[in-house]
C-alpha cells in the first residue's frame, strides 16, 4: 500500500514537471524578455528585389569584401559592411550609425526574448558607431535581425539583406540573374495588357561632396542666411547662421532648435553634436555649395530610437553679412553694451559723491 501511494506521488511530480517545463523555457536570459508592441514599431519599408535567389558561401570565392547591406528599418541603418569568405562560410563585420542597441539576435524579437544571453550578439562600440560580428546564411535573402534598444529595453523588429550584386564580380562563382532588367519586363507586360503602371520612380538624390567650397574672404567669422527643408517641419536651424572661413574654406555652424540631433552626415562624413553643456545641437560642417540645395542627414533621438532625417539646405551667398546679424551675437553685444553702461554709471556715481564729500 505504502508503495503504491509513493509510486502515485512520484507520477503526479512527473505530471506536475511535465506541465511547466515549457513554460519555464519560454523566458531567456533575465531582463532580455520584452519585446516591443506592435504600438511602437515604426513603418518598415522593403528590401531586395523581384526573384531574387539566394547566394550561398559555396559560391562566393575565399576572400574580404565591401557588400551594401538594405535594412527595413531607417531606426537601423548601417553604414558600412566588410564580408569575409572562408571555405564556404560567410561572415560580417557590420557597422550601424549608432550606439542605441545593446545586442542584436538572429531571429525574431519573440525568439531574441526566449533565447539564452550567449546567443545575443554584442557590438564593439567606437566613434558613436556599433560594429557587430556574426555569421551570414546567405546573400540575397532577407534575413530576420532583432534588436534590443539600450533606452527602450525591449526588442524590435529588423530584416536586413546583403546584395550580392555590391560584391567585385570576381567574388563570385556565379553570374547573378539581371534583376532590374527582370523588374522591367514585368512592369512592361503590366502596362502591355492594360493594368496600372508603377509609380514612377523618386528623382535619383544629387551626390554632394563632403569638401567646403573656396570663397573669397579672410578667414574669419561672418553671417549668413540659410533655408532649410525636409523633414516634419518641426525642427528648425537658426539665420541667420554663423560662416567660418578658414584656409580660404567656407563652413557653416549650424544652431540647432533642438537638444536631440546628435550626428549629422554630409557627403558621407559624420559630424557630431559640439553642445556639451545640455543645450540645443550644434555642427560646424563644410557648405559644399552656395545658392543650390545641399542635402544632409540628421540623427535626432527625439523619438526614442534614433532615425536619421534628411534635409535640404541652402545657402545664400549675396547675404553674406558680418556676425552682428547673427541673433546670438547681437544679444552678446546687448550683454556687452549694458555691462559698460553699468561700469561707467558706477564709476561717475563714485566720483560725483566724492566732489560732494569736498
């Protein structure tokens, strides 16, 4: 009898066991198990293109190479990428323009959240940039990339794809299928029996230079006006704005109407935020042409995530002017100009109550 009920009690411990295993196995590594609502995931927009095949490290040959890489999510844009081959394995060395996420996982973000703390991948951090090294199932295959926001603490949603057609054409052991030229027969034969066309495709974006153009001033501080457009409209740049002439160079520092830009990116340089004290951002960056649009980049934190803006500004040659136009400048002079009127009064007050004494 007495053995019967130990039996039937170490049955119900197997049962009782069985039961909560999984759910004991759905939680990862502590702290690493939110994943971020629906709510908060910003619009994705695609990557790749139509048919696209995958490309495996059997068909690319040993070696290192620069390859682009698309991502979905403009909160997770990366910069630059080096792909090593290796007797059939492929690896990364991807670089993100920022510090914002603490680990990055292969997979969903509800599969980041179950999984253990050595399978998170851990970026080396330098320059404001992230840098993560992993392995890469293939090429020209979106691949499913979680990514754990320091600020959020939770894990979002990426895919990301590296193009084999970036790769050196001697790179690889195959010749890729011509996808854009598939992408025009097919827009072809839609508009051939009658069906919408695509939408026309955006204004290729005007390459700019990173160098400052020549200008004909000693060098030195001036004024002068700057239009800036793009983005929500809700942030703004002062004008008129400072002009830095150095080594016969122009260069603008730009004011910001915000605390949160913390990079901008010109002509593919980045240049970081030179407020220290909490006050509104502030550049210093090469104007690489005058009286024509400039398009530029700016990463605000503002919502969280960063997310880099694009802008457009230009600047207005015939407005060039000397820095008292500038707003901040005139309220120093103000300052200035009321500090001596304060001296002087103080001073001839002293000397009139000194004549009265005799």
């Amino acid at each position: 009898m007495i053995m019967g009920r130990k039996f039937i009690a170490t049955i119900c411990l197997i049962v009782l066991f069985g039961l909560t295993y999984p759910a004991c196995c759905v939680y990862g590594a502590e702290g690493y198990d939110q994943v971020a609502p629906s709510s908060d995931v910003s619009q994705s927009h695609t990557i790749g293109k139509y048919g696209m095949v995958p490309v495996y490290g059997r068909d690319v040959v040993d070696g290192s190479y620069d390859i682009e890489v698309e991502s979905t999510s403009s909160f997770f844009h990366i910069r630059k990428c080096r792909l090593q081959a290796r007797k059939g394995k492929l690896t990364a060395n991807m670089t993100l323009t920022s510090t914002s996420y603490e680990y990055i996982y292969l997979g969903t973000p509800e599969e980041a959240a179950a999984a253990d703390l050595d399978e998170y991948i851990e970026p080396k951090d330098r320059d404001g940039e992230s840098t993560f090294r992993f392995r890469v199932e293939a090429l020209d295959k979106e691949i499913d990339c979680a990514a754990f926001s320091k600020k959020k603490q939770q894990w979002y949603p990426r895919k990301i794809l590296f193009d084999a057609g970036s790769l050196p054409v001697k790179a690889l052991k195959i010749t890729l299928p011509d996808y854009d030229k598939i992408q025009k027969a097919i827009d072809s034969q839609g508009t051939e029996t009658g069906q919408s066309q695509p939408a026309a495709q955006p204004e290729a974006k005007k390459e700019i230079s990173a160098d400052p153009v020549a200008i004909d001033l000693e060098d030195g501080e001036y004024s002068i006006q700057v239009n800036m457009t793009g983005g929500s409209g809700r942030a703004s740049v002062t004008s008129p704005t400072w002009l830095v002439v150095k080594d016969g160079k122009a260069y603008a520092r730009l004011l910001w109407s915000s605390t949160y830009y913390d990079y901008m990116i010109i002509g593919g340089k980045k240049y970081l935020n030179e407020t220290t004290d909490g006050g509104n951002s502030t550049f210093t960056i090469p104007i690489a042409v005058m009286d024509d649009r400039m398009p530029v980049i700016a990463d605000t934190t503002a919502m969280g995530d960063p997310v880099e803006i694009e802008y457009e500004l230009t600047f207005y040659k015939d407005t060039i002017s000397s820095k008292s136009q500038i707003p901040q400048e005139a309220a120093i002079n103000v300052l200035i100009v009321s500090v001596i009127i304060i001296v002087i009064g103080g001073i001839l007050n002293i000397v009139i109550k000194r004549r009265r004494k005799q």
